[in-house]
C-alpha cells in the first residue's frame, strides 16, 4: 500500500472514529458510569439486607403451596415469577414479575418455618433501580432507550477496533509516547488529554471490547445467535420449557404434588446455594426449579424440569439444563452475563470491571475535548510589524 493510500486510509478512519465517538459519547459515558456503579449491587446491599435471614430452626420449611397462598394474601392479582429458597438462615423470597399492562416487580419475605410475613420490598425502585435503568435504557421509555442503548454499545465495538488502528504508530521511534505518559513541566493540557485518549485507550480497549461484545449479545437476539454457532453451538440457543409427560391427573389432595420438590431437592444438592422454584403455568407444563450452585454467579446454574404430576425430571434440548451437561459454546453463552459485570472472577474480577468501566466513561470525554480543542483551535493573532518612517532632510 502505497504512502498517499495508507494516509488517505488513516483519515477515512480518523473520521469514522470522530463521528461515532461524537454521536454515542454521552450515551457511552452514561452506560459506563452506571454499569461501574452496578458491578457491587450485591456487596452494598449486604450492608442493610436484614430482613433477608432468620433465626435457623430444627423443623422443615413450610409446603410451596403454602407459600404460594401467604405471598398472594400480601400481593394479590400479580404474577408469582418464582420462589427462592436459601439456606436455614435466610427467609423465602416470593418474586412478583409481570410487564403487562405495566412493569410490576415487587418481592416478598416470608419466615420459612412460621410463614411470617417479613418485608415487601419494590425491586423497581431505589438508587440500583435508577442505576438499572440508566444502563439498559437511559431513563427514557422502553421501546426508545434500550434501542439507543443497544446500537450505541454495537459502535462502540467499531470505534475501538478503529481506535487501535489509529494507536498505532506510524514509526518506531513513537512507540514509547504511545505505551506511556511522558510528561514533564512543560506539558500542556492538550497533550496530557491526547495522552489520556490514546494511552488509557490502548489498555482498557481489551477490556471494553469485552463489555461491548457481552453487552451486544444481550442486546441483539443476531449477535447472541452469531456468537453461539460461532464458538460451536449445536443445541437450541434459547430457553424451553417442556411440557409433562404424563397426561393430566386431576388432584384429589389439597395438596400439590410439587410441595415435596424442595425437600427432595436440599438432600440431593446439599451443596446448592438456593433454589429458586417456578410454579407450573397451567396444567401441562412442567415445574422448573433453578439451583444455584455459586453465590453470586449464573452461569453454573442447574436449570431441573419436573412433571408436574409424577415428579419425574424431564430432559431438556436447551442450552439451559444441567450445567455438567454444557459444551463449550453452551458454557461461553451462559457466561455472557457474569463475564459482563466481572462476577466470573470472584471479587477481583469485580474489582477489575469497576475500575475497566470507569476508565471507559473517561474516553468520550477527553475524545470530545480533542475534537473541540481542533475544531475550535484559537488562530494566533498576525504580529503587525511597525511600518518604518523614513525622514528626509
């Protein structure tokens, strides 16, 4: 490639970088701000979650069914999403969840040995909430912020692969000024920022590509399919729930027959951290229970389909069955969420996706004070010479 072509190259990009980084720099900014302030969600919240455990008892958890009807009496008409149950030190949790005719997410604590009634909580508000809504939708309606949100994140995929091209040196003698700060006393504020977008860029880029490439497989139903058959994926991508496999029985006991899956379940899994149990829809479909094997952490959960009548566990084609069951591709996909908030790496990890999206949100901002210091560069006023008088005699 000749000289003049590489250079042509270099500006065609130069402006691709520019315009993409002009249009999406708040929104990026807001999304790395918020997603830094959401990696220790759980960690803050430790610090004022009493209501979540009781006293431990020597007696069994009251039935599901039970359950069902206690929470109900607290919040009826709403859609029970699941019932989570932890260790003997931790109360149930009931999760109401439904989007028609409006978002409605609330949960309720219940005592697992008396069935007291300990807190309602409106996971659809507080300062997380905000946070929540910030990231995924820019506090604007549904429909609107999540898809500028989505399209936002996918280019930012694009301006850092065409912001290590532009890293790039063009020689070796501009490898050091690339790697590292090199300022001194005479440095000026323009040159310590384009230090700032360059060099802070280079080594966080790995880092939010990350971000972006998680971020748009949660966003995009393609990306998320793409990134699956990529990495060898060869089951259906997306969850199923079966139906039974016996024929519908009509129950002559008050009693369901799911409300003996939970005590079966804690002396089969006795290293689960909680279970989370889903009630059967209607008659034919099948009763799911998630178990969490690691606080904290998604991808390793075990996702057991039961008929509803006989308890028999039903097999699932989905990637979203048995953890020891996953292929690679499986395991990549079901990681997505936990890699996108650093989960996947204990504290440290947590630690690292903190520090990642706050040095990403510094990018837009020393990118616009670069293109307004060019675009808005003062002209040095001319030096007017004094015009020399020549006296006569």
């Amino acid at each position: 490639m000749s000289s003049v072509k590489k250079k042509n190259t270099r500006k065609t990009i130069l402006q691709l970088h520019k315009i993409l980084g002009l249009i999406t720099g708040v929104v990026l900014f807001v999304v790395s701000i918020t997603g830094c302030l959401w990696v220790f969600k759980e960690e803050i919240e430790s610090f004022y979650d009493d209501y979540k455990y009781v006293t431990p008892r020597q007696q069994d958890f009251i039935a599901a069914s039970k359950v069902k009807s206690l929470a109900e009496q607290v919040i009826p008409n709403k859609t029970i999403h699941g019932v989570i149950y932890g260790k003997p030190n931790e109360a149930i949790e009931v999760v109401f969840y439904q989007t028609a005719p409006e978002l409605f997410y609330q949960s309720v604590f219940i005592d697992p040995y008396t069935g007291d009634f300990i807190k309602r909580i409106d996971n659809n508000a507080g300062f997380f909430a905000f946070v929540l809504k910030g990231h995924i939708r820019l506090w604007l309606p549904e429909a609107i912020g999540s898809r500028i949100i989505s399209y936002s994140v996918l280019l930012f995929l694009i301006i850092l692969i065409s912001g290590l091209f532009l890293w790039w040196p063009r020689n070796n003698k501009n490898w050091r000024q690339r790697l590292k700060f090199d300022w001194n006393s005479k440095t000026r504020w323009k040159r310590k920022n384009f230090d700032l977008h360059t060099v802070t860029g280079f080594y966080i880029s790995s880092l939010g590509l990350v971000f972006a490439f998680t971020g748009c497989v949660m966003a995009f139903n393609w990306f998320y399919f793409i990134a699956y058959v990529a990495t060898g994926g060869d089951k259906a991508p997306q969850f199923i729930m079966p139906n039974n496999e016996s024929e519908i029985v009509i129950n002559t006991t008050n009693t369901p027959v799911y409300d003996q899956l939970i005590p079966r379940l804690y002396k089969t899994h006795k290293d689960a951290h909680s279970f989370e149990l889903h009630y059967p829809e209607n008659d034919s479909t099948a009763v799911l229970v998630e178990v969490s094997n690691s606080k904290g952490l998604y991808y390793n959960m075990d996702y057991l389909f039961f008929d509803q009548n006989t308890l028999k566990e039903i097999e699932t084609t989905s990637i979203y069955g048995k953890y020891k069951d996953a292929h690679f591709a499986d395991k990549v996909i079901r990681m997505n969420y936990d890699i996108h908030i650093g989960s996947i790496g204990g504290l440290a990890g947590k630690i690292i996706a903190f520090l990642a999206s706050l040095i990403c949100a510094t990018l837009p901002v020393s990118g616009i004070l670069l293109w307004y210091g060019k675009k808005y560069k003062k002209k040095k006023k001319p030096v007017v010479k004094p015009k020399l008088v020549v006296k006569t005699a």
